[in-house]
C-alpha cells in the first residue's frame, strides 16, 4: 500500500527552518507511480496542481502574446469524469492515492500549437480533493476561487508530463512583474525562465542541466524537495490563489517563492523573518 513519509531533512536545511522537503513528501514507490500516471504515452498531459491536484478546473491555452485569445478550453479529471471515461468499476479498483493523483489531470491538445511558439496555460477555479496532500480523497472537496498560469513553449506539448503549478505561476508572475505586464521576445523570456529555474530547483529530469524544463516537470507530490525554498512560501501562494485574493497579493507571494529559493543557505529564523516582512513590504 502506497503512504506517505514523514519530514525528511534536506542538506540545505537548517534546525528550525521550514524547507519545502518538510511538505508531505511520497515513498519512492509511489513518485514511479506519479512518474507512471503522467508517462502512459499520453502526450500533452498536463497536471494541474496547487498543494495537491485540482479537479474539474477551467484550463485554457492562449499564445502568449495574445492571452485574450483562446485556443483550447479543457476542463481537469475529476471523479465524474474519470467514472465517464474509465467506467464505474475500474474508477472503484483504483487505489485511495491513485485516485488522488488522477485529480488535475488533463490532456491539452498540441496540434493546434507550434512547436517553436509560447503560450500560456491559465487555470481557473476547481475543486481540491487533497489539500493536506495525504493521498486520500476528501468526501467534500475545496473549491479553488483564483487561477494560475504556466509559461509553456509549444513543443512541451507534445511531452509525456508536465504542470501548471505554484513554480509555473511564481515564474510567470516574476516575468510579468519585471517587465511590466509587456514581455519581451520568446529568446529572452527563455533566457530568464531557466535563470529562475536555476535560482528555485534541482535538476529534476536528470539531463545534466537546470533550465526551465525543470520547473515544468516539477511535481508536488513527487519532486517537493526540488524546490529550494521554503514549504511556507509554496503554502501561502497556493492558500491565496485557493481563496481568489487580488492579484498584487499572488505578485508578492510569487517574488518571494523565487527570492527565498535562491538564498545559498538557510539564514538565521530570525533573519529569515526580517527577510520575508521586507519581501512582503
Ligand atoms: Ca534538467
């Protein structure tokens, strides 16, 4: 039976410190099943995820120079539709945790895309069936008022796994912010997409190299280690998205998941206190 593992220290991480390792984290076996689910030869297939997968959540794509402009409106698994696509029984079979990890799921179409375009996947609302991230469906789930964003390059489509998530939406909010809502060129943006990647996570595909691609695959049931900063600073972005605050609050929580993950060691909790209210102000 798959379950959860308590807290597992990272080396960067100090006594006293909040680090993202100390979010709920998954055995081994069940990160191969994570890694599985989003490697059923099914391209396109995108998580979306705050703490925990998002059901039933509006997913639109847009180019990213013209966001108005949607190109594909999709909604993410829930259990209705997991029982309508994969029957009663087989929905029944599935394990507590897999049923959990089907949560958010959705395929997004790449035909209609360019492999060398960027676009923009933008979540909206849906419901949360496992915020405390303990693999076991919620009778009653939460439902997610704010929406989030990922930066995607078009030929990310056509790949086995990746996610619109807390990292994505702290990427996006970051670029937006810098360059005052008008982005520059796609070269630049992806220059300065894997300068944050490199600033916020490890090398989680293992091809030798931290870049953007990194934060896409990000996952976190299975990869919250990777991230290098703070549990609590994932925690209240996904907090503030879930309950729809206005968007100077997100732009704020988003500069700080990067600013914190790309401190080279833990400070002192009480530096790291001052660090955050100046970060906040
Ligand atoms: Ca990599």
């Amino acid at each position: 039976m798959w379950h959860c593992l308590g807290p597992v220290n990272s080396p960067r991480a100090g006594p006293g410190l909040t680090r993202s390792s100390r979010l709920p984290t998954v055995a081994p076996m069940l990160r191969l099943s994570v890694l599985l689910l989003f490697s059923l030869g099914l391209a396109g297939c995108f998580h979306v995820q705050l703490n925990g997968g998002i059901a039933a959540a509006e997913v639109t794509v847009a180019s990213l120079e013209r966001p108005q402009e949607i190109i594909a409106r999709l909604y993410s698994h829930d259990p209705e539709t997991m029982v309508a696509w994969k029957g009663q029984a087989a929905w029944d079979a599935l394990s507590a945790s897999h049923k959990a990890l089907w949560m958010g799921v959705v395929f997004l179409p790449a035909e209609q895309l360019r492999e060398q375009d960027l676009y923009l996947v933008s979540a909206r609302g849906g419901d949360s069936y496992d915020s405390d991230m303990d693999l076991v469906m919620a009778e009653a789930p939460v439902r997610i008022r704010g929406e989030w964003h990922a930066i995607v390059p078009g030929y990310k489509f056509g790949e086995l796994r990746n996610s619109v998530s807390l990292l994505t939406e702290a990427c996006y909010q970051w670029l937006m912010f810098e360059h005052d809502d008008k982005l520059p060129g796609r070269a630049q943006i992806l220059a300065e997409l894997d300068g944050l990647a490199v600033r916020m996570v490890d090398d989680i595909n293992g091809d030798g190299a931290v870049d953007y691609s990194d934060v896409l695959i990000w996952n976190i049931y299975s990869d919250a280690r990777h991230y290098r900063g703070e549990a609590e600073d994932l925690q209240e972005l996904a907090m503030l998205i879930s309950l729809g605050f206005p968007r100077e609050f997100i732009v704020q929580a988003s500069r700080r998941i990067v600013a914190m993950a790309a401190l080279p060691e833990p400070p002192e909790p009480r530096l790291l206190g001052y660090l955050r209210k100046r970060l906040w102000n």
